[in-house]
C-alpha cells in the first residue's frame, strides 16, 4: 500500500472517530502496524508471476484444463502487466500443443488398435470391381461367380462402413418375393416390404432360369442383420415371401459372411473416424506452431 493511500485512511480515522490529537496519536500508533503489515503485502506483479508458477505446475503434471484456466484467469485479471500476459499466452499456447501431441498419440494408439480387430476379420473378403469404379468388400463364398445359382443372403460393404444385406432368389419360376422372414426355433425376425422399383427390388431371366434380388437398405432389414449375427452359429432358416414362397436353410458360411461383415462395417467407420479425427488434430498443431 503507498503512503499516499497511508494517509487517506489516516484522515478517515480521524475524522470518524472525532479525536483530540493526543488520543490521534495514540491511535495512529496503534493503527501503524496494521498498515505497514497490509502495505507489505505481495504486489500485483507478484501474484501474477505466482499463479503464473501454479499454471505451470499444473501443467508440468498433466493437468491441462486446469492449467489452461488459471493462465485464462492470469491473462483476464493482470492485463495491466504485458510481460506477466505475454508469458501467460505463451505458455496456454504450449499447454495447446502438448494438448493436441497428446491427443495425437491417443488416436494413433486407437487406430492400431482398431486395425488389429480388422485384420482377422478380413481374412475371407475380398475387394471387388463388381459395381464398375467403386470398390466394395466381398465375402469369398459369395463371389458372383460361385453364388449366381442357388438362394441365399447376401452380405454388402463398401470400404467406407455402408453395410446391408439383399435376398437372392434363383429357381425356375417367379415368386416374386419383396420381403424375407429369418426364423430359428420360436424366434424369428420379418423385414420391411421392399416393392419392385427395378432397382433395390428387381427381376430378370434366362431362358428358364428366373432371379430376383432384394436390398434391404435403410434399416429396412428391420433386425435381421443383428439377429443373424447374435445366431450366426444356429440353423437359421429363412422364408423369401411375395407372391410365391421360398424356404432355404441358411449356409453356415453365409451366416458367418454377414457376422463377419457386419462387424468390419462398425470397425471400418471408426478407423474412418479416427483418421479424420486425426487430420483435425495435425491442422490445429500446424496452426500452433506457426
């Protein structure tokens, strides 16, 4: 506290309590040691280099929010103090980058992690031309050329993570099928009805050989991915329904075609995910680091 500010509270002393200037003397006495000891107190530049000591600390221990709120506090509260601000930015600056390293090694972690899961999962598919210039994953029991003439579910999935399945029906005459119900003992789950649209529900022939495809995209599965998946090794049976009916029991390699898939599709989108995640994080260090 100054002498200046001493005196002002000298003043109002007096002139409070209305004193002779004997009694006066006797009290600013008394009141003496009271203002040197609030006058020696820390100045504003020693708080500030103190909390700037306790960010730092807190920082050195990994506590970064923590840290990241005291300089906040320092630089909003000692703005008056450029150097003691500057050092505050300066060091919330490299808080931010130990930050974002951090983060970067997490998802880096993740990401192995992650790719270890797929690998083995992997092992039966393979990437397919089928659909021209987009690549999709393929389970290689269900390669077109070894599936084009029996019934059966199909599994889908792009390299992205887009997964669905579709019904395939081959035989002689149309049933012309537009849903499916999947049934094992006293369970059983029935998709959405899927009309014919020449495209996710669609028919053609060759000579007497009759095909219909169905894709249940969106959802319109209705359960049946999941419950081939927690059922995968049970003898699922599987009704194709429209006009006509069509019973088959399912494969054990196309139940573990849509398991497997299924599975790779929840992976895929988080490696996606990661990897973007990832970019993000290497953007804002570049900036950082500038």
């Amino acid at each position: 506290m100054s002498l200046f500010l001493i005196t002002i509270f000298s003043i109002f002393v007096m002139h409070h309590f209305q004193i002779t200037k004997i009694g006066m003397t006797n009290k600013l006495l008394l009141l003496l040691p009271i203002l040197l000891i609030i006058s020696c107190g820390p100045s504003r530049q020693e708080q500030a280099q103190e909390k700037l000591a306790e960010a730092i600390s807190l920082k050195d221990s990994g506590y970064f929010n923590m840290a990241k709120l005291k300089l906040d506090s320092l630089i909003h509260e000692f703005k008056d103090l450029p150097e003691e601000a500057d050092s505050a930015k300066a060091l919330l600056t490299e808080i931010n980058i130990s930050e974002q390293t951090r983060n970067l090694q997490f998802l880096d972690s993740a990401l192995v992690a992650q790719e270890a899961l797929l690998e083995p999962l992997m092992k039966n598919f393979i990437l397919s031309d089928e659909y021209g210039s987009t690549k999709i994953l393929i389970h290689k029991r269900q390669k077109p050329e070894n599936s084009f003439n029996r019934t059966f579910l199909r599994a889908h999935l792009n390299q992205s993570g887009d997964f669905f399945i579709s019904s395939r029906y081959h035989g002689t005459k149309w049933i012309y099928h537009q849903q499916i119900k999947v049934y094992y003992k006293n369970q059983s789950v029935l998709s959405e009805i899927v009309k014919e649209d020449g495209f996710n529900n669609r028919r053609f022939e060759d000579g007497e050989f009759k095909w219909e495809i169905v894709n249940y995209k969106d959802g319109k599965d209705n359960g049946i991915v999941d419950f081939i998946a927690n059922n995968w090794d049970s003898p699922l049976r599987v009704q194709f329904m429209g006009k006509g009916y069509e019973y088959i029991i399912m494969e054990k390699f196309d139940r573990e075609a849509i398991r497997d898939g299924y599975e790779i599709s929840f992976i895929l989108k988080e490696i996606d995910r990661i990897k973007t995640e990832k970019t993000r994080v290497l953007q804002t260090l570049q900036k950082l680091e500038r």
